[in-house]
C-alpha cells in the first residue's frame, strides 16, 4: 500500500458500474507508454508486449515508467518520470496500472480521479489512455469481479481502452487451476504470467485474435520454452477474457466489486 492509499479512510459509493466497450484498435508501429509497479515491471512486461508485436510482423516502441508500490498518484506527484515522458514525447497509447483496486467507494474512486488526471496530460498528444486490469493476490481469491469493475468504470470515465489481462488469468485458471502463474510470492507474475497479460494487452491494443500468433512464448522480450499446448491455453484465455469483458459487454457489478481488495488496492 503507497503512502497515498494509507491517507484513503472514508468510503462512498460511486454512480457507475457498467462495462466498457471495445476502444478501435491501436495500428500497429505504434508508440505505448506503460505506467505502473512492480506488476508491470516484473519479468519486463512492456518488452514482451514488444516481442509479440515483433513474432506477428508489427513493430510497437514500447517504453516503461514505474517503480515499487506505487499508485497512479504517486506518478503524477513525482515518484517516477512519467509526467516527464507525457510532457516530452508523443505516445499513441498509454497503459496505466496500479495495484487490484477493489473496492467500491473512496478507492475506486480515487482510481478514477488519477485516471482523470492523467488522461488531461495524454490526450492533447493525441494519445488514448488504457487502463492495464491486474490479478489479486492468492489469498484475495474472492475480489476478481470488483478489481475488473474498478477498471472498467476508470477507462469508461475518460473513454479509454479496457485490457482485462486479470480476468485473462481468471480464465486460465479456471480452466486450469494449475497453471503457475502466479511467482513464488503468490502476487507477483511468473513469466508464464507476465506473458499471459501481454497476450491480452497485445490482442486488445491492435485487434489482432491472440490464437493465431506463433507458438512462441516470451520472457522479458526473449523466447521462453513452452509446451504448444500450454501456448495455446493461455492464447485462448487472452482472447476469450477480451471478447467477454472489453467487446460489447454490459453488465452490473457482482457482489464481490464492494469488498475490500488486496494489500496496495488504493
């Protein structure tokens, strides 16, 4: 939880729970700021965003701004460079993730505002903002349906893109409860799990059907040995958590959207 999260006390509810829809796809050579924590810096997410844009033709610069436990506030206030990059370079997309914000009221709505706040630098680039759906913890099993609302209503609010690469996770995990996914801190991605949420931000960004990239997984940007099958399991998950949730789905939120999330929700 960042110093701004511990200031977060007083909980009320917010107007909207409904579902984005799809955002056009981004055309590729395209140029995608990743703004986050460790989540996203873990195993180099945005670099193996970047290799699977290189295994299907298309060449997408890829640059990250993020550091340790930081909320999307803590960027705006100086934790990272990311105003720096937003006011000096052009992006044509730029990806935001904070921890799995779960909770209605004060929390959810505090991911709304920094939203806000970083869309008003974005967009007079031309740029659109993204919102990057993370997973919550192992022990915190019961939150997906509230983190995906948090997101959902965030990118709804600066008609932005939606990436569901949590509820990809969700979706594999289901299928195959196995999968290791998560790293050896039961939050943390394993690089099988970094490269699923890539699929899912790939597939999302450029409207490209994830089952038909190559049989070749990444780590980091560099080819990670995995089995064809396991390839195609979490290709199929990428694909069927974006057609469910960022296409044309309407929906209210569950039950689960109005507890409490995981550790660094805020």
């Amino acid at each position: 939880m960042t110093r701004t999260a511990l200031l977060l006390t007083t909980c009320f509810g917010i107007g909207t729970t409904a579902a984005v829809t799809a955002a056009d796809p981004v055309v590729p050579h395209h140029r995608v700021l990743f703004v986050g924590n460790s989540l996203t810096y873990t195993n180099d997410l945005p670099a193996t965003v970047g290799a699977i844009a290189r295994s299907v033709g298309d060449t997408m610069t890829v640059v990250t701004s993020a550091a340790p436990n930081l909320a999307l506030i803590d960027h705006l206030t100086g934790g990272s460079d990311a105003v720096r990059q937003l006011k000096n370079t052009r992006w044509d997309v730029v990806v935001l993730q904070q921890g799995p914000t779960s909770s209605a009221g004060v929390c959810r709505d505090s991911l709304v505002l920094w939203t806000r706040m970083f869309d008003s630098l974005v967009r007079p680039g031309g740029g659109r903002t993204a919102l990057f759906m993370p997973w919550p913890a192992t022990s915190q099993g019961d939150v997906w349906a509230g983190v995906r609302t948090s997101y959902q209503v965030a990118a709804r609010a600066v008609d932005g893109v939606f990436l569901p690469a949590g509820e990809a996770w969700h979706s594999a995990l289901r299928r195959h409860p196995g999968l290791p996914l998560y790293g050896p801190d039961s939050f943390h991605p394993s690089p099988m799990g970094s490269y699923l949420a890539a699929l899912a931000i790939y597939e999302q960004l450029t409207g490209r059907d994830a089952r038909t990239f190559p049989s070749q997984a990444f780590d980091a940007g560099r080819p990670l040995a995995m089995s064809a099958d396991t390839i195609g399991w979490l290709q199929q998950a990428a694909h069927d958590a974006n057609r469910s949730y960022s296409i044309s789905t309407k929906e209210s939120a569950s039950p689960a959207a109005a507890r409490t999330g995981a550790s660094g929700g805020c």
